[in-house]
C-alpha cells in the first residue's frame, strides 16, 4: 500500500510515501511552505485491492484534520 499526494490544480503527482502518516507529513511540510490546501489530494493505492474498493481521495478539511491528527499539538493554516 502507497499514499500518492496530488496536485488537483495541475494533475501532477507531488510524491509518494509509504504509508498515511509519511504522506500527511509531506501535506503539512507543503502547506507550511504556502501550498493551498485546496490543491492537494491524497489517495491511497493498494494493488492488492480493486480500485472500487479503495478509499476515496482526502481533500480540504478532512485533509487538515488527518494531518493535524497525527501531529499533536500542530494546526494548519487553512
């Protein structure tokens, strides 16, 4: 299983991690540097998994919660 993060504005892969937590880290990283929110996606792909099955893609508010969710004490500017 990978977490691709995406660029929703351009359609470009921005990276992958390996798991949640490496990939919400990147989110917080990139909006720490003045990346909008509103650009990114998170989608994870599991080749093990039809994609039907996969979780949809995390975007704007649910993706500033998970990524505060895994940095205590952390909030995002939005």
């Amino acid at each position: 299983m990978k977490w691709g993060l995406w660029d929703i504005e351009t359609g470009n892969l921005i990276g992958w991690r390996e798991s949640e937590a490496e990939a919400l880290a990147l989110v917080r990283e990139l909006v720490g540097k003045g990346w909008p929110v509103a650009a990114l996606s998170l989608m994870v792909e599991d080749e093990g998994i039809p994609v039907e099955a996969l979780s949809p893609a995390v975007t704007g508010a649910e993706l500033v919660r998970r990524a505060e969710d895994v940095a205590e004490g952390r909030r995002l500017i939005a």
